[in-house]
C-alpha cells in the first residue's frame, strides 16, 4: 500500500448492481445480492487496513421495501445470517459496527441480529463501519428535526443555541463528515443516501457492479480521491 496516499477519514459506499450483475450472468437477483454482500466484507477489511476510520454502507433504502416480497424477504435473511455469522469477522478485526435507519418495519430477526453485533462490537476502535440499512436521507432529517424540537419543547435547549453542531449530534449517529462518496454500477445519483453529511463529499462513480467491486479497485477509487483538490469554498489552490 502506498504510504503517500492521503486517506480520507469517512468514505460511503452506495452498493449498487447487484441485480444487474446477476442478470448478465443468467443468475436470480437474489444470487447477485449474495455474491455483492459477500464482496463487502471484504472491502469492510481491506478499508480498515488502510486507515479508512469511518465507512458509511448503503445497503438498503427505506424505499427498496417498494421491491417484490420475494426479494426483499431474500435480503431480510440474508441480513441475518451476514450479522449473525459472516460479517462476525469484522469484529474480530477490531471493527465497531453501528447501524442508521428507522428500525420500523424491520422484521424482528433482523433487528435482534443487529443489536447483537453492535452490542458485541461496541468496544472495538480500529474502525467504525455504519450499515445504512431501512435508511432514507429526509427521513433521517426529518426524525432529527422532531428530536431537536422535542428538545426545545421539554426546555432542555433554547432555540438560540442550536448549532450545526446539534444537528450531527442529533442524526442517526454522530459522525464526521463524508469525504468520499463511491457509487458503483454506473449510476449518477444518490438515491437519498446521507443527504446532509454529503455537503461538501467528493463523488466517485465506477461502472462495475458491486459483486465485482475488488480490493484492487477499492484502491483504485482511494487513488482517485487523492487527485481531487477539495476546496470547501476557497481558493483554488
Ligand atoms: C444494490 O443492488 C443492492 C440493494 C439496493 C439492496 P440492486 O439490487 O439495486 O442492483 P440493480 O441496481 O438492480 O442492478
Ligand atoms: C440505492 O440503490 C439504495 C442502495 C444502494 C441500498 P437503488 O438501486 O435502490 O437506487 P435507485 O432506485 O436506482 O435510485
Ligand atoms: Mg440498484
């Protein structure tokens, strides 16, 4: 690894092409989902290794629940088994894992398997990896903007004092910035994904399906932020 490469604190992953991919390969959607969700655990390491702090993960939006039962009844248990058995390792690599998104109408299993793994990793401080998961960026604004009135309402802070920084505190979880923000599968959005902690994010869209998102080009998008001259509204340089 090159020990010159500037490496950003917090990195989001849109995990996208997961169907895509299986559908050129003749496969179910479902046979795609497992293969990407598989490749991200590696990618979860790796980041890890390299110094990455903070990795946010899209892995389901509050709107994928519009997706046939059939798939997304796959992706509920194919949650379960990676928090209750695959994505394990993540904490024996020192990794703390924490989970953003409205719990409502996530099936109990699942729900009981992420406590599970943010219970048995709270103490880790190699890393934090977030899973994104039921999770919608004006949702996630929207429930902060209630607990923040609430706040007012029950005196516990006056209008006045409410800063930029009551707001990150008040968000799903109070994280840095995004810095970089990896998007695969060729699409040029962000599908709702981290809305406010997106603000001043650079945006990196590779073509590959996730399922064929490799360490090597997970450097490679590393390599690519290091080209970027990131302004924040000043001059340029
Ligand atoms: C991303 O892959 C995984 C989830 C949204 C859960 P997709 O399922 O969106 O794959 P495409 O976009 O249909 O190829
Ligand atoms: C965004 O992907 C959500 C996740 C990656 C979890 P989608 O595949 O759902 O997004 P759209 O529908 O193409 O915008
Ligand atoms: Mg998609």
């Amino acid at each position: 690894m090159n020990k010159d490469l500037i490496i950003p604190t917090h990195v989001g992953i849109i995990v996208d092409g997961n169907g895509r991919w299986a559908q050129n390969k003749n496969l179910s959607r479902s046979e795609g989902h497992r293969a990407g969700f598989y490749r991200l655990k590696e990618i979860c390491i790796y980041a890890k290794e390299m110094g990455i702090k903070y990795l946010s993960l899209y892995v389901f939006s509050t709107e994928n629940f519009k997706r046939e039962k059939k798939e997304v009844d796959y992706l509920m248990n194919l949650f379960v088994k990676l928090y209750n058995d695959e994505f394990l390792d993540l904490i024996a690599n020192g990794i703390k894992v924490i989970f953003s998104g409205r719990r409502e109408p996530l099936p109990k299993k699942v729900l009981s398997a992420m406590d599970k793994m943010e219970e048995a990793s709270k103490n880790n401080t190699e890393a934090v990896v977030n899973f994104c998961i039921n999770y919608g960026g004006q949702s996630e604004i929207l429930d902060m903007t209630k607990k923040i009135v609430q706040q007012v309402v029950d005196g516990k802070i006056k209008t006045d004092d409410i800063t930029l920084e009551t707001l990150r505190e008040n968000l799903y979880q109070n994280l840095p910035p995004l810095d970089y923000v990896i998007r695969t599968s060729g699409e040029l959005r962000l599908s709702n994904f981290m809305l406010y902690q997106a603000s001043y994010a650079e945006f990196y869209f590779p073509k590959t399906y996730f399922p064929d998102f490799t360490k090597n080009d997970f450097y490679d998008a590393i390599v690519e932020f290091n080209k970027r001259n990131r302004r924040f509204g000043g001059n340029a340089s």
